[in-house]
C-alpha cells in the first residue's frame, strides 16, 4: 500500500508570511506525529495526534505553530507569522497506534524556506 | 533526561566491512529503541527496532545489541555495502510518551 505521503514537498515563503503543510497518513494508522530536522540533526518532536485529538503537543515550539486532523486521518501542520528559523524539513509519520507497536513511518518531508 | 547521544557524528569503512554505530539513553522509561535509515532528500526509513527484553536482534546484514544495565545500544552492520553509505539514528520512545526521541545522527560513508 501507499506510504505516508507529505505536500507540499518544498515551499519557499518570506518571512511574516502563513504557510500550511499537510500530511496524508498510511491508511489505517491511528497515531500521526510531525516531526522538524534541522540541516545535520534528528528530528525533534513537534506533536502527537491519537485519533483526533493531539495526544502530546509539548514540542510545538511556540503558539505561532498548530496542527489539526479534524476526521482522523490528513493533518494539516499550520506555521503563523513565520520566522527565517522556521527554515527546515518537516517530517510527518504514522503508525497503528495503542493498538499496536510504536513503529512509525515517515513521508518524505516539506523543506520549507523562510526568506 | 529525554536525551540520546550517538557516536560516532560520521564513519568511513571499507566494502565488506562491518560498521559500528553507538547509542547511549538516559530515560529509564524508555521500552523501544529503533533505528532509521535516511538518505539525502528523502525521509528516514525503519531499519530495525529491539525491546528492552532482548539483547540482540538480527535482521539479514543488520543487528542491534542492547545493554539496558549500561542503558547502550548499538547497530551492526555487516559486510557494508556503498549502498549502505547514508545516516543512520538512533532513537528511543517510552509507552507514555510514544513520541520518538533522535540522536544526532551518523554519515556512514562505505568505501567501494
């Protein structure tokens, strides 16, 4: 079946302005999670969807960052007044969820750039 | 005390030869410990996974052994293809806390 799939897969963007990246998960999974890596580092944690519902939310960095995933499947990473430090892969990953193992696989990111 | 650290940053071997690639964790929380694959523009892919409850686990070329009293594990790789040249990390979750903490990364380079 199809993995996860992310777009848009680059956005260029000047600073101040509102971007929304969106994340398609692998059918089925439960658990969706959004994920930033930095140029030369691993993905630090952004948020933690089970469901509906953002299970854990403690590594959105500030409140200009917020996500939704309003039936349970797409979500929608939304970035307001975005900053040059913003600039970086956004990572989305599935997995089954508390039905299942902890296995999450990841899309293939959104390199966003902040001008 | 979410904290992974990983050695080495980067690792040059042979072909044929075996890569060594090291974790360390502080959360004694933490119950599942995968390892991800990345090559340049793409997203990390699930390599390999072990639980506290084993000391080893071999998948073909790939094996993680794991040491909970030292709270260490590490990747394997044997007979290292240049195929296998990408990053490689680490990472850790617990059951409460089910987001995957990283470490920082190794560029495996293998030498044809």
């Amino acid at each position: 079946g199809a993995g996860v799939s992310q777009t848009p897969s680059n956005k260029v963007t000047e600073k101040g302005k509102y971007v929304e990246l969106r994340c398609d998960p692998i059918s089925g999974h439960t658990a969706l999670y959004w994920y930033r890596q930095s140029l030369g580092q691993g993905p630090e944690f952004l948020i933690y969807f089970q469901g509906t519902g953002a299970a854990d939310d403690s590594g959105l960095p500030n409140d200009r960052f917020f996500a939704v995933r309003p039936e349970g499947s797409v979500s929608t990473l939304k970035i307001q007044r975005t900053e040059r430090g913003d600039s970086a892969v956004y990572l989305c990953a599935s997995s089954l969820g508390l039905a299942g193992g902890n296995e999450q696989f990841f899309g293939p990111g959104t390199r966003l750039t902040v001008l | 005390q979410q904290q992974v650290k990983q050695s080495p940053q980067s690792l040059i071997v042979q072909k044929g030869g075996i890569s060594i690639i090291n974790c360390a964790y502080e959360n004694t929380a933490f119950d599942y410990f995968p390892w991800y694959q990345q090559f340049p523009g793409k997203g990390p892919a699930l390599l390999i996974a072990i639980r506290p409850d084993v000391s080893e686990k071999k998948e073909g070329r790939f094996t993680i052994s794991f040491n909970k009293s030292a709270k260490q594990f590490s990747l394997h790789i044997m007979d290292s293809q240049p195929g296998d040249s990408a990053t490689y990390f680490c990472a850790a979750s617990s059951g409460s806390a089910r987001q995957l903490t990283f470490g920082s990364g190794t560029q495996l380079t293998v030498l044809p």
